[in-house]
C-alpha cells in the first residue's frame, strides 16, 4: 500500500472511531482513554499464559514511566491498570543490585461518573460504595505531605526492598498520588546488598488499598542474579507467575457437584465475604487469574502453561492477591510432583551463608498473601495429565473460602515457546564474613503484638468488624491516619524479637515495610530457617485455648539506611485497610556511635569491592 493509502486509510479509521464515539465527545481525550483501556482488558479465561512485559535495567538505571487507570469492564469487574508506555500491563521491573531504578508514576483514575462516561459501560450502583468516587474531597497538596487521602490517591510501596522510608523512596504514610498531579518521580537506588529473586510493586494507600490491587494493581521486580545465590540455577529457563484474585465473575452460580455431596451452604462474613467452609470445596470468596488470565468459579477452567518436554526450568510465584491464601502443588497424573523451593520472599534460602546451592523439596507451597516462592521445576515427559493447583487453605471459621482448584493446566509440547534462561555463568555472590548472621544477634528487647477483631457494635456481631494489630501494654485500636505518634520506637542498629499472637478465628499475614525478618518459633516450637521473611502466616486461634498460636520473629534494624517510620500489618488488605496496622519509627543512632557502629551488609560489599554486580 502507498504511503498515501496508509494515510486514506488511517483517516478512516480515526472518522469510524469518532462516529463511534459519538456526538459532543471530547474526542482526543476519549480515543486517548479508549487506547488505555483497550491495552487494559484482560485475556479470556482458558488462554495460554505468557509473561508480562519486561523493564530492564540499562547501564545500571532502569527508567520506567507507568500510567495507572481504572475502568468498568464489560463483565461489571473494577480492573485498575499500570500501563507502560508500549502498552504492557504490569511490566516486570527487572534491576541489579546498585542499579538506580526512576519510575515515574501518572495517576489518571477516574471516579464512576467519569468512568461511566468514557467507557460507556455501566456502573453498578453498588461501586458508589466502594469503588472511587470524584466527589470526595480531592485536596491541593504536595504528594510528599498528603496526609489526607482519598479514594483516588495512590502510590507504590516496593515490597520487599530494603529502601528508605522516605518520599520518591518507598514511603506509603505521606506519599499521595493525585489525580491530575503531573507524574510522580520514585527515584532510588537498588541496595547492592539487596538479596536477588522475586519483589513487588502495589498501591498502598490506607482504606483503598484492597479495592485497587484485588482490581489488579501489582506487578513483579526482579533482582537479578539468583543463580549467583544458587548455582543450581545457571542456564535454567524460567518463568513468572502472578497469581491475583479479584471479585467472582460469577457470583450466582452454585457450585459443581460432586456425587451425591450436597454443595456446602454459603455463608458470609459481616464484610461480605464468602466463609470457609472447611471442606475443601464450595464457592470460593475470590476467583484467582494467573497472569490475568481468569480461573473463574465454578468449572474453573484452566488456563495452559505450557513446557518442553521433560525440561527443567525455574519458576518465580507471587502470591498477589488481596485476601486469598494459596497452596500451591504440581499434579501429574494426580500424584504430587516434587517442587525445589530455592527462595521464599525474594531471598534464597541459603542467606545465612552456611549452606551453598541448597534446595529443599516440597510437594505444595503455602503462599499467604504477598509471598513469594521461587523454585525448580523438574519438568515433565509428554503424555501425561499435569496441572498446577492450589489446594485449599483452612483460613479458620471467620476466614474466607479458599478450596482447591487448578490455575493452569500444564501441557508438554516438543513445540512450547523456549522461554529466557537465567545467565549460564556467572560469578558466586560474596559471602558476608563481617555481618553477624540474624539468628546469632542478641535481641535487645522482646516485644508481643497480637491481631484482633471486634464487632463496630458490640451488641451486633453481625456489625462490621474492626480490625486491630497492637502492641500489648497499648490500648487495642484500629490503626489511625490522623496519629503521628509511632505504636514502637526502635533505635538504628537494635534487633529485637517480635511475638505475634492471633486472637481471632481466621488467619493473618504479618508484613512489615523495609526490613525483613527471621522466624525463631511457630506455635512455641522453634524453627531453624536459614532465610528471612517479609511476609508470614499466623495460624487462627480455635476459640478455646489458653494459649494464642503466635510466631517469633527476630527483627533486624541494623540497616543504616532504614531510618524513620514505616508500617507493618496485616496483608490479607481487607484487614489492613480495616485497620490491622501500626507505625514503627527507626531512630538514628547518636552521631558519635554511627562512626564505630558494626559495618553493615552493605558497606561490607562495597569495601570488599564487590558492589558491581
Ligand atoms: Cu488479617
């Protein structure tokens, strides 16, 4: 065609567009929203799952611009969207330890007037409740000091990154992203010591935050370098699944029934949320998509993975979802394959350093909300019947409906896609021969918190429910926005031990921003784990016991560049923006003690010249 016929035909298609469009538009500004929200829809359940787009890292910055919509879809879904500019969803942030990462984040939310109008789908009555709404007050503030948040801010908290808790770093208490604000610019540098493996980006704004990831705001970062942690893992093709949840896309529809087994009667939480049944199956609270791609209740059709035959390749999970707990297995010909779990919470589990290429085999995975699993997958011979699931998760009688059901169905094809592989070679990360290893620190103080929940009116249990995270000795309360007083104060260099008690009858996921943690105890018993967390399980209390089940946690505030306040909550975000949350401030240590203070991780590597990863 002509260059001419190019542009004839061009011209048509913009006169098409704006016809549709139809009279009084304001026609740039709707094809611009219309573009959006097309490269925005989510694939349909069934298809083939791919990887998301990919940001690297170049000459050690990695430049990322990402636009944030939200829209109706035509199936009544509230989807909210990170959209780069060559039109992926959710790209993947890929960084070397030291790189400097600039993001710049524009928020074009819209409230359900505006919604309605562009997208010229319809908006359920019921989002006036609980989805963004343009008549809030939208305040005229410095996104460093907005304090006062709205259904429309947002931001990003980089979970599982070792940053400061400041603005344009990873601070979530102040930062506020506004619509019709110019562009936000995050601006940090990568820790060098930052441990490689699998993190993640989400919004955190207090009372927002599970409307907008469960709409699917979250996307993956990955410190390169794993196989330098594990070398195990040179050469492997790997692969990356987010696994999301989001609002039933069929809500009326009962359950498949299985023999003569009546389906288990439905049952709702104050909030709404549908109960766990305690039976493996029934209408789950969620469905689960897998790189987007829906699983929806109640056939659960799968989406495909599909692999080589019998080829090994190395498999990066998130757990991002707002409230559902995953257990994840590989079936094939229903028996349960062996998964060589290699990092939990982007950190290898040889990060004491005593145990080189170490890889401890499971037959299923338990991701709360927020982890993260990074494992061998050995691979599978044609022929045969494999899928990967997530078996159910008993969140306790108060806790939501999560039963077993598949994610993908995995098929072995000489023709599969070759995935990227990890670098075939690549030099051993240095070991820390001058940081005490977290489990041989002696903690300065111990300290006890313990989850919550109350009913709003004590005399109405079916009330909503107030959520709680407090440190005993306090006055138990949800957390408050308004408080500029910190729930701890800490001192930079301290580690401590944290008692986590759960006094309710459903599980929590505890989470705290900028450090992570090692597990000593679950339920009293002591455990030997040669890697931190950021994210844990707490198993619910059966209502009885003398005894509430509780972790023990050592907490590491020897990082001197984590100083300030920050949160930890409850990940399970229905929770937390229903106020499981506290503040922690990290003072500086006195300046005459900062010159002789331990050498940290970091200055370790860097003085060993070893900070050019
Ligand atoms: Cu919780």
């Amino acid at each position: 065609m002509s260059v001419r016929g190019t542009k004839d035909l061009r011209t048509a298609i913009i006169a098409l567009a704006l016809f549709a469009l139809g009279p009084g538009c304001s026609c740039a500004q709707q094809i611009a929203t219309r573009g959006k929200l097309a490269a925005c829809q989510r694939p349909a359940p069934g298809g083939i799952v791919t990887e998301p787009e990919e940001i690297r890292s170049h000459h050690a910055v990695l430049k990322a611009e990402l636009t944030y919509v939200n829209f109706t879809a035509a199936d009544g879904q509230e989807q909210y969207c990170y959209l780069s500019t060559s039109g992926g969803e959710a790209p993947t942030l890929r960084v070397h330890p030291g790189d400097l990462l600039i993001l710049r984040l524009k928020n074009e939310l819209k409230g359900p007037a505006d919604l309605a109008a562009n997208s010229g789908a319809q908006v359920p009555a019921s989002t006036t409740t609980n989805a963004p709404t343009n008549s809030m007050f939208m305040p005229v503030q410095s996104p460093c000091d907005g304090v006062s948040m709205t259904a429309l801010s947002t931001n990003l908290h980089f979970h599982g990154l070792t940053v400061p808790p400041t603005c344009h770093e990873d601070d979530v208490l102040r930062t506020m992203v506004d619509p019709g604000s110019r562009a936000f610019e995050y601006r940090f540098r990568i820790p060098r010591d930052q441990p490689p493996g699998l993190y993640w980006y989400h919004p955190h704004v207090h009372g927002y935050t599970n409307v907008q990831v469960l709409g699917g705001a979250s996307g993956a970062l990955i410190v390169d370098g794993i196989a330098r942690a594990n070398r195990l893992l040179l050469g492997l093709p790997e692969r990356l699944f987010i696994i999301r949840d989001q609002n039933l896309l069929n809500p009326d529809a009962q359950p498949v029934q299985s023999g003569n087994v009546p389906p288990p009667i439905v049952l709702r939480d104050p909030e709404g949320d549908i109960l766990n049944t305690g039976t493996g199956g029934g209408k789950p609270a969620k469905d689960l998509s897998i790189n987007f791609i829906p699983v929806p209740f109640p056939q659960y059709p799968p989406a495909q993975i599909l692999v080589r035959p019998s080829e090994k390749q190395f498999w990066r999970v998130l757990n991002g979802s707002a409230i559902t707990y995953l257990d994840l297995q590989v079936l094939a010909d229903n028996v349960p394959q062996p998964l060589g779990v290699v990092s939990l919470d982007g950190i290898p589990i040889n990060e004491d350093g005593t145990a080189g290429n170490r890889i401890i085999w499971q037959s299923h995975i338990l991701l709360p909300p927020a982890g993260r699993a990074e494992f061998i997958f050995k691979g599978l011979p044609k022929g045969v019947h494999a899928s990967f699931v997530t078996r159910t998760v008993d969140t306790g009688p108060a806790g939501e409906n999560d039963p077993t059901r598949p994610l993908a169905a995995i098929t072995v094809s000489d023709v599969a896609p070759e995935p990227a592989r990890l670098p075939g070679s690549a030099a051993p990360l240095p070991r820390s021969t001058s940081s005490v290893w977290l489990a041989d620190v002696k903690p300065v103080r111990t300290r006890t918190l313990y989850f919550s929940e109350t009913p709003q009116d004590p005399k109405n249990p079916n009330s909503p429910t107030i959520f709680m995270l407090t440190v005993e000795g306090q006055p138990p309360m949800p957390y408050d926005p308004r408080s500029s007083k910190p729930n701890i104060i800490v001192r930079q260099g301290d580690v401590e031990d944290w008692i986590i008690q759960n006094r309710t009858r459903e599980l929590h996921a505890f989470h705290i921003h900028q450090i992570h943690f090692l597990m000593l105890d679950w339920n009293g018993v002591p455990v030997d784990e040669p890697f931190l967390r950021d994210t844990v399980n707490v198993a619910y209390w059966d209502g009885k016991s003398s005894q509430y089940p509780s972790v023990k946690l050592r907490m590491d505030f020897r990082d001197p560049s984590i100083v300030g306040t920050f949160v930890y909550h409850c990940h399970l975000l229905e929770h937390e923006d229903g106020g499981m949350m506290g503040t922690i401030l990290v003072e500086p240590k006195p300046a005459q003690r900062t010159a002789s203070k331990a050498v940290s991780r970091s200055a370790h590597f860097a003085a060993q010249g070893s900070a050019k990863f």
